[in-house]
C-alpha cells in the first residue's frame, strides 16, 4: 500500500543502521517482513475487490473516456476542461478505477462546497451499485463516511489542505482530482502550488484538474504543459440575447438607498442591506421618467420569453437586498400580463434559511421565477431551468492593503461568468439567456474574475505554508502570483498576532496558531482565553464568528424574527449574544421531550438546527484540539473582561474611538467606520468598541461590536504601539528626569497623557537635563559631602558678586553644566544612577566633583577678592 512504502522504508533504514553499527536486528526485519506481507495482502485483497464501472452514453464525458484514461497512463498530470453538464465530475474518478488507480492508495476528488461533495459521493456510489461509504467515501468537516474498502474518498478542499499537515506527501492518496478549479479559490489556488512542488517527489501520483471554463491553459501551463482534454456539456444549443437597459443615449443616475435599520443579517457574509456606492458601473437603477428600471426590465424580459414557451426561468442578481426588491417588484405586477399572473417567484441566495432553500428543489408544477445570487452560478444546480435573465453584475469582495478592510462592492462580472450563467439553462431543453447589457458591454469585460488570492489578505495561507516549512510565500508556484502589497499585509497581521517575528519567521505562538483550523485572529482569540481563564466561552464565541449566523430572518417574517432574537441580546456587546444563544441551545438540547420538540422550538425562536448542530460541532471539535495542545477548559463562569480582553488579542486592528458628536469612530490607520445597522450598540454608542468585522460597502461599517476599556489594549499590542514623548523635565522629589508620554496603536491614540520616566527613553537628552537641573541649578537633594561644599562656594560668590556690585563675577550654568559633564559617567541620569556611580568613583579620586574658586569665577574678575571687601574694617584704631 502506498500509505505503507514511506514508513516501511524509514524502517529498513533504521535495521540498516543498526547493522552497520553491529547491533542485532532480526526482530526488525522479521517485524518489517511481517508489516510488507500484510501490506501486499491488503493490496491484493483491494485489487480482487475493484469496482468494475460502467458509464452513461448520454454524458459527453463518456465518449472521451478512452483518451482521458489514455492521458492518465501517459502523463502525471492531465487537465479536463468541460462545460458544466458534461459529467467529468462524477465520471473522471470511474475512469481512473478502471486503470487500476486507487488501490494502492485513495483517489481523492476534491470540491468547493461540502453539499457537493456529499451529493458526488452518494451519486458515484450509486452508479457503481455500492453503498455509500464502501467503495466511495467522503469526509466533510464534522461528518466523516469512509471505509478500509474505500476506493474513492470525496472531500472539500478545505479538508485535503488539512491533510498536508499529518501527510505532507500525501502518501494516502494514489490520484488526486481538483474538481471546479476555475472557482480559483484561495484552496484551490494553494493546492495547485502544493501539487506543483510535490509531484516530483512523488513521480507515482496522479494529479486530474477539471476546469468549467476555457481557461484551461493557464492549468496546463501551470503544470509544465500538461496536456488538456476538452469535452463539451450543454445537451441542448444557448441562445445569447442583449437587451440593454434604458433607452439609447440616456445616462444613468447616481442614487442614494436609505440605511436599512432591520438589516443586521445583511452585514453578514453578503453584507447586503447597505447604502450602496454612488458608482455608474455598481448602481442599482431606479425607475423614473428617463430611465428603465431594473425590475421592470426583468418583468418584461420574463414576459417576452413566457410567451414564446412555458418554463422556469433563473434571473442572476447581485444581492439580496435586489433580490427583494425584484421579488416585490414581481408579485406587484405580475397581474399585468396573463403568462406572469400564476408565477411562482422564489428567492436563492446562500444566508436563505435552509427551508427556504428546499422549496427550489421541490416542483409543484407552477411555473417559477427564482431570483437567484452568484451562488446559483456553481454552487447549486437549479433543476428544470428554460431561462435565464442575467443583471450582469455580482458582489464582489475585495481586500484592502491600505485600510486593512474588505471591501464589498457590486462590480460587473467577467464574460466567464457571464458565461457559467448561460450555463444554467439548456439542461432540459433549447434555452435562451438575456442579458440585460449590451454584446459591446460584453465583449469590453475582462475575460475571467480575478481568483480570490488576489484580491484577499493572505495571513491564513502565509501561516500554513510557514507551518508546512514550505519556504518564502513570494517564491512560491502559485498560479498567479499575489502582489508584494498583498504578501507584506499578510505578514503585518501576523506580526500583530505575535506569529511571525521581524525576520517573518514562525514563532511558537504561530506554531499553536497553525494547529486551530480557523482564521488566524479567530485562533489567536483562543491562545489569548487560556491566559485569561475563559477559554470555554471564547471557543463558543469563535466557533460562531466562523459559521453562518443560525439566527433567521425569513423575508416575510423579518419583525416577528427580530422579536424572537431580542432575548439572546445584551446591552454591552454583540458577542455576549452568542453567549445567551448557546445556552438557550443546550438548555433545549437537554430538556428536548423529541427531536420534533427541539425542531419546533427552533422554528418558534428563528433558529437554524443545521447551523445550531453545524455550532456545536465545530465548538467540539475545538476542543479535542485544544485538549491535544494540553489546554485547559475553565470551570468558574469567566467575567466580561476576561471575555473581552481574550476577543481583542485576535483584533486589536478592528478598534474604534468615538472622538466626536457623530456616529463615526475613528479607527486604526485613520479610518473612519459606522456601527452596523441592528447592532445592540448601534444607538448607545460607547466611547471605544472592538469589531469582529471592518466591512466597506459605501461606508465602512463595523459587525458584532462590543464595548471595550481602553486599558486593556497597550498589555495586548506589545511591540505595535508608538510611543510619542513631551516635556521632558527634571523632577526634584522623584529624583529623576519625567516626560508626558502619548501611546498610539496604529495612529489611534490609547494612552493620551501618561507620566513617565525618561531616562530609559532617551538616555542622552535625560542626562543632559539632569546635568543641568539637578547639578549645575543645584536642583538636588542629597547628602553628597561636594553637593553641600559647592554649594556653600557658590553662596560665598554670589556675596561677594553682590558687595562688588557687579553680575559677571560668577560663573554661569553653561560653565557648571560643562565641569560636571566632563566628569559625570555617560549612563547616567537619575538621582540614584548617579548615587551609585558617585560612590565608586570617589572611591578614587575624592575631590572629583568639588568645584573651587577659579571653576567658578569668569576670567577677569579674578581680581574681585574678600580682602577688597572685608567685612570689618579698622579705622582710627575704631572697628
């Protein structure tokens, strides 16, 4: 077996060794004999066993099979570019079955999408008349269906990545297939770098990348001109057409959308919900008299193909908040024509609660509009689609290097994805796709959307790839290289989580952080609870902030929702709410007379199960790591500082400052943010607040919010705060040079005003102020024998610079700042510094700090002398 060659040759080198250093090792060789043979035995019983596939003529896949199964055989990388409907996903891994391919170790077949891989498992499984989990297998997170008889093991890329940790050269496997690769995500992007610098290491392991788009030979090239095989997927012909919007010759307005104060769920994962920005390219038309507005266009669109023949039709919009309003839009209009009047309009988009989401998979016979997100593109199949009506535009995150913010902005989408869209229908019969933008439009858009490396903040991937000691991130093969910008950012954040050191080295706070499976602030959150004893309420907490919200808000049940979720509230932070949340789950876990019970109270209160239970296995699963890593869950409930104080050690950049009467903070790096509409702090407005989330649509608005104690930030953010210094002075009573210090943590001011002793600081500058204040003006007290003489010399000047009438007898500071600074050591610049270096060196030279006459008296007045002004003078022999 595969997984046994790398173990059992470390072992034959170790008898080796032994040998050559004449140590006994016949048990050994007879352990590895025994070890080979039960390997080969397995082997063997897997080939015996091998699945003998068959294939649907009906798929297109299936006609090429013969010289895919060829390129296999004769290259260690091939690349099979085909449209969506092919069948390359469910057939490509049979095909490497039927070579012989895993036995010897796994085929592993990677998705995007946890739903996918399940549903390509069960599908596969089916057709090779196996039960799930036997010969196809798949593992998800929290959810694990494989066995010793596998052949095929179904995973999301998430899960693989995960694997190179444990098994760097991926010994379990024997062919790995990259399913969906055109997705580019930051996974998939990782993986194909990683394969790229393994497969020489491992010259047995087959690599198959499937790719939906034309955008094969970038794959090809990727991996040194691996040869690409075409195959094509709609069953039936897709005709384009372009119904631009508004009337030739018209510009369209900029418009201002009102801030939602009910849309808190918006400002989540698709943050929708929010003013718009005021950009041509990103508006949502409105209707007046110059222009078409959008949801009219997609009602007459709608009608003009309803009329040709009935069918679904799919309609790609780019949020939710136009999803409604294209749905209301609809259901107010669609008596105006007999083929629109019995429609049936229904919303797709990913935070949809997962009822709502059934009711695109359940027919009922009446024809149906679904308005749909870009996550009807690829993630999820709409079945029985005639039509599709294509806005041509997407929200599109993207990561800023300057502000350290996602921003998220409605952009138009590339002609790939416009593409992927026509797609959609075609599958039952011919199809028609609109496009409400011009062929010119078209043809002027780039050719594919930026893959998400770069347009993303790399600190997860940056950590991974120091864990797997896998070398500088710039000269690693990734397939488009991210830019400089994004790589430096990617360090800076973690230098401010204390992962990397200034040499952008791993630290072992970075080590630890590696082990957690979530975002780096998320896990660091984690590190920082153990310290303040409250790790078991932040596994909570950080476990929610990775899931979707399981708090539901149904587009027509929105106030009935909210009114259910104002129990799990608190006045202070929107984290605690998690808190309240989490108990009132257990609570009804414990005390469920049935599961329709807990379902039923679930419904009631607006919760998610599926998200409730996908929670808690997270947060399990969490703590078998942390159990691992030998931490500790607290016992004793931890208090709201502790809470807190752990929360901001993961987001010390996603801290505000209310410096004035308006709703905005001022935030790190000047920025300036909002608090999210539906956020318990929302009117309450405290002095400072930490975010989960910084999130740019056309304002910068900050999610789950909380109230923090300014305090608490310097102790978190050692070696990231500046330090500004003020009015250094000499303090007689402390004995010691003081200056006001002013701290600021990204250009936000912490510690405004705060006293400080600044020898430490400045050395120099202190030494010379001490010289001259406590010295040479005398501004000292101390029992020093030369303090006390000079002292008294000084007085005796002074007198006689007063008999004489004259100010240019004594010396002036200048002259006395000079005799001591030529004596007093350069390290020295406090009372008590110099005390004990005063000490020591009189110890040799007695008389080192005693001034006398001429020290103190200007050249010329020399002449100036007691006896010209005595103090009593004999005259006649009368004093």
């Amino acid at each position: 077996m595969q997984a046994d060659r790398y173990i059992l040759g470390r072992r034959l080198q170790q008898a080796r060794s032994l040998l050559q250093q004449n140590k006994p090792i016949e048990r050994s060789l007879s352990d590895i004999a025994t070890n080979i043979r039960e390997s080969s035995a397995r082997l063997n019983s897997r080939k015996a066993a091998l699945p003998l596939p068959t294939y649907p003529e009906e798929l297109p896949v299936s006609g090429k099979r013969e010289e895919i199964a060829a390129a296999i055989i004769g290259h260690q990388v091939v690349i099979v570019c085909g449209e969506t409907g092919s069948g390359k996903t469910t057939q490509l891994p049979k095909i490497c079955l039927e070579l012989g391919r895993g036995v010897a170790g796994l085929i592993g077949h990677t998705q995007p999408r946890r739903i996918a891989a399940r549903s390509v498992a069960s599908r596969i499984a089916q057709e090779l008349h196996s039960p799930l989990g036997q010969a196809v297998g798949y593992k998800v997170r929290f959810n694990d269906k494989l066995s010793e008889s596998s052949y095929i093991k179904l995973m999301t890329d998430g899960i693989l990545l995960a694997e190179t940790q444990g098994d760097r050269f991926l010994n379990a496997y024997d062919t790995i297939i990259i399913d969906e690769a055109h997705e580019r995500s930051l996974n998939i992007d990782f993986l194909l770098g990683y394969l790229k610098q393994l497969l020489p290491k491992r010259p047995d392991l087959k690599v198959i990348v499937t790719s939906a788009t034309i955008d094969a030979e970038r794959f090809s090239r990727h991996f040194n001109d691996a040869p690409v095989i075409e195959v094509s997927g709609r069953t039936y012909p897709v005709e384009i057409r372009y119904r631009p919007l508004g009337k030739p010759g018209f510009m369209a307005k900029e418009i201002d959308v009102p801030e939602d104060e009910d849309d808190l769920e918006l400002l989540g994962q698709d943050l929708m919900g929010v003013k718009r920005k005021a950009r041509i390219e990103s508006r949502w038309l409105q209707e007046d008299e110059e222009e078409e507005a959008i949801e009219e266009a997609i009602l007459d669109a709608a009608d003009d193909l309803l009329r040709l023949a009935d069918g679904d039709i799919l309609v790609f919009l780019p949020g939710e908040r136009e999803i409604r309003d294209v749905a209301d839009h609809l259901r107010k209009y669609q008596g105006r024509s007999a083929k629109l009047r019995h429609i049936e309009v229904l919303p797709l988009f990913a935070r949809l609660s997962i009822e709502d989401q059934q009711k695109i998979f359940r027919r009922s016979g009446t024809t149906r509009i679904v308005l749909a997100t870009n996550v009807a593109e690829t993630s999820l199949t709409v079945p029985g689609i005639k039509y599709v009506i294509d806005a041509g535009l997407a929200r599109v995150n993207r990561y800023s290097t300057r502000a350290k913010v996602e921003q998220l902005q409605i952009e138009k989408i590339s002609q790939a994805a416009a593409n992927q869209r026509a797609g959609r229908c075609g599958r039952v019969s011919n199809g028609i796709c609109v496009r409400l933008y011009s062929e010119e439009d078209f043809k002027a858009r780039p050719a594919y959307t930026d893959p998400e490396i770069l347009r993303s903040s790399l600190a997860a991937v940056i950590l991974r790839m120091a864990a797997l000691r896998l070398g500088d991130v710039a000269d690693f093969p990734f397939i488009e290289a991210p830019s400089s910008r994004l790589i430096n950012d990617g360090y800076q954040l973690l230098q401010e989580l204390g992962a990397v050191d200034q040499q952008r080295q791993i630290t072992e706070i970075g080590k630890q952080l590696a082990r957690l499976p979530l975002d780096p602030r998320m896990a660091r959150m984690i590190l920082a609870a153990k310290r303040e004893h409250c790790l078991r309420e932040i596994l909570i907490i950080a476990s929610a902030l990775t899931i979707q919200d399981p708090r539901e808000r149904p587009m027509d049940k929105r106030e009935a929702a909210d009114q259910a979720h104002r129990k799990f509230a608190d006045e202070q932070s929107d984290f605690m709410s998690f808190l309240k949340l989490w108990a009132f789950y257990e609570d009804a876990l414990k005390n469920k007379k049935s599961n329709k019970d807990l379902l039923n109270q679930c419904h009631q209160n607006f919760l998610s199960f599926l998200r409730l239970k996908e929670w808690r296995e997270l947060y399990h699963q969490l703590c078998e790591i942390v159990d691992e890593m030998e931490f500790r869950l607290n016992e004793k409930e931890a208090d709201y500082a502790q809470i807190h104080r752990a929360l901001l050690a993961g987001l010390l950049g996603n801290i505000g400052f209310k410096d004035g009467e308006a709703e905005t903070y001022l935030g790190a790096r000047g920025i300036r943010f909002v608090i999210a509409p539906g956020s318990v702090l929302k009117k309450s407005r405290p002095k400072w607040v930490m975010a989960a989330e910084l999130m740019d649509t056309s304002k910068l608005y900050a999610r789950c919010v909380a109230k923090i104690e300014p305090d608490w930030i310097e102790p978190l953010a050692h070696g990231l705060t500046e330090s500004h210094y003020s009015d250094p002075r000499w303090d007689r009573k402390a004995a010691q040079v003081i200056a006001w210090e002013r701290v600021s943590l990204y250009g936000l001011t912490i510690v405004p005003k705060r006293r400080v002793h600044y020898g430490p600081i400045n050395p120099v500058e202190a030494r010379e102020i001490f010289i001259r204040e406590a010295l040479a003006n005398m501004e000292f007290d101390t029992k020093a024998p030369f303090f006390a003489a000079n002292k008294q010399l000084i007085a005796e000047i002074e007198a006689l610079e007063h008999k004489a009438r004259r100010q240019d007898v004594l010396v002036d500071e200048h002259v006395l700042f000079g005799f001591y600074d030529k004596r007093v050591g350069q390290d020295i610049f406090n009372g008590a510094s110099f005390e004990t270096w005063r000490k020591t060196a009189e110890e040799g030279q007695p008389r080192l700090l005693y001034l006398t006459r001429d020290d103190l008296m200007r050249h010329g007045a020399d002449a100036v002398t007691e006896q010209q002004f005595p103090e009593k003078l004999l005259l006649d022999g009368t004093e």
